[in-house]
C-alpha cells in the first residue's frame, strides 16, 4: 500500500484517519496540532486525531506553525507517497507540498468552489444552503483553490446544525476518500479547474459574528445563525439587558406586527420574539450569562421579569 503522512486536528479528521489505518495505508506519521488547555480547569488535552494516532502507536507530529519546522524537515525525510490533510488548520508551504511523490490532497467541508476556508460548515448553515458536502482537492499554496478530484453533496436537514453536520460530512470524507485514493494511485483521474468566478469565502467566524440583530434578521435568518454556531462559539443576544446565548429556536409562520425585539406572547411553555420583517420565533433553549444553559419553561419560571406582549426585551 502507498504510504501516507496524515495531517488533520478535530474529530472531522479522526474517522478519516481511522479508515485509512483499516484499509491498511501507510501511515507513516500524523500531524495534528498542539495539545490545548480545555475547559474550566484548563485541562491539557490532546486532538481527537492525536488520540487516533497514538492508539494506533503512529508518530505524531505537532507543529505550533508548520513552515520551517523540524516537523517539516521530518515529513520530507520520511518521503511519502501521499500528505493527506482534513481541517488540519494550517497553511502548507509549497516545498512540503512536493515532498508527496504522487499528490498532497485535501478532503474539503464545502462544495468548492464555494465555502473556501477554515469555517465551510457554518457559513452554509447560516447562509441558509440546501447542501453542502466533500470535495477532495489537489493542494496548492492558495487556499482551497486547487484542482477538483472529486465532490459529493448532502441535503442540510432544518434540524441540523454545524455539529451534526460535521458528523454528516465526517462519514462522506472517509467513504469518498477511500474510493478516490485507489482511482488517483492508478492514475485514473482527471482534475477539474475550480471556477473562479463562482468562489465564495468562509473565514474563521469572529466574536462580533455570534451577535444576533433582531432588527435586520428575520426568524429564519435568526435560526440558521443559531444553529450554524452551535454547539460552538453559540450565538448571543441581549435579553432583558443580560447577555443570553441561544441555543434553540424555532421561526415561526405567523406574522407578527410588535417591533423587532418584542414580546409577542409569553406562554407557560413559550417566549414568542418579534423579529425583522414582520416574523416571529420562539426561544426554546437558552443560557443567561454565568448560569447553566437552560430550556425556556424552567427560565420562565425562574425570571422575575414579566414579559408582557408589546415589550421590548432584545434592543
């Protein structure tokens, strides 16, 4: 079997780095980030990805930046057929790229041309995409811009959010890139040129983005932004003048005439906002700040605000 220096850091890597240790690639090592500090108490942990490899007793590789690196030195001395890299997270200079003898490919979270970047996922989410899906690219030093050597696309259900979808997309990478690999070893496969003017971005998404704006999104808008940061970063709105991530919602049909940001109905089991355009959604789940996120029957319960139609609780 051709061998294999395998480059990816989240769990959207670790089933496609486990399917070609089955399949019996050599994998000669796996490079992932550094461990971080996670959580409250700052534990260090390792990427799922590392946590593969050292199951499997592969070497590790873990580059603060790559470029120039003794890690880099290290791939290039191990000489392999193949760099395949899934969300490793890092630009790869172009005399890496050349160490593969056949090809260096990336398994892509997007539709390329469009969704170029470290955030796919989430911007066909909170774009409101019907799809998205894999597409397996020859690397190049520009971003996300080389050669297509295959795609596939999956609906995006109105109950999934960017961590189910990464799931989703997890599986189609693993199964795409297992019947692409045999096709491109054997010479078999003819790239097709990204079109240019069809490219579209997805850069990391930035803490200014998590803000909800009641007064320019409408329901549905409010709903793919929540559920395209979820389970992370978690969008957040300003709710009775405390800081509020939201963690579910559901637009509603009905139109509605209160302003944006007003109380449409309080219910025993329902908070009903007003929202841009005459629409309206219901909070389902929330987390005021500094407590436990929370459905909204027990927040209800637990607020003293009254929340009565017509007031204004979300500026």
């Amino acid at each position: 079997m051709p061998s294999i220096v395998f480059m990816g850091t989240p769990q959207f890597a670790a089933p496609i780095l486990e399917s070609l240790i089955e399949q019996k690639y050599q994998v000669l090592a796996v490079v992932t980030q550094p461990d971080r500090k996670v959580g409250r108490k700052h534990v260090l942990t390792a990427s799922p990805v590392k946590k593969v490899a050292v199951a499997h007793r592969i070497e590790v590789l873990q580059p603060e930046k790559i470029g120039g690196s003794p890690e880099m030195a290290r791939i290039i001395e191990l000489q392999p057929d193949l760099i395949v890299t899934a969300a490793f997270g890092q630009f790869l200079p172009t005399k890496l790229l050349k160490a593969a003898k056949l090809a260096a490919i990336n398994v892509h979270g997007s539709l390329l041309p469009k969704y170029r970047g470290g955030a796919p996922v989430q911007y066909s989410i909170i774009n409101g995409e019907a799809e998205t899906g894999i597409t397996i690219i020859y690397m190049v030093k520009k971003m996300d811009a080389g050669d297509m050597l295959a795609q596939r696309a999956i609906p995006i259900e109105k109950t999934d959010d960017t961590g189910t979808m990464f799931e989703k997309l997890s599986r189609v990478g693993r199964d795409l890139l297992l019947e692409t690999l045999p096709k491109l070893i054997a010479g078999e496969l003819t790239a097709t040129p990204q079109a240019e003017d069809q490219v579209t971005f997805a850069p990391n998404i930035q803490p200014e983005q998590e803000a909800v704006d009641f007064k320019t999104q409408t329901a549905a808008q409010i709903d793919n932004q929540v559920r395209g940061m979820r389970p992370a970063p978690i969008a957040y709105t300003v709710l009775a003048g405390k800081r509020t991530k939201l963690w579910d919602v559901t637009p509603l049909t009905e139109t509605v005439t209160q302003a944006p940001g007003q109380v449409v109905r309080r219910e025993k089991h329902a908070l009903v906002i007003a929202a841009a355009a005459g629409t309206a959604l219901a909070i389902n789940q929330l987390q005021p700040a500094g407590k436990p996120k929370m459905m909204i029957t027990d927040y209800l319960n637990g607020s003293a605000d009254t929340f009565t139609t017509g007031e204004q609780v979300i500026d």
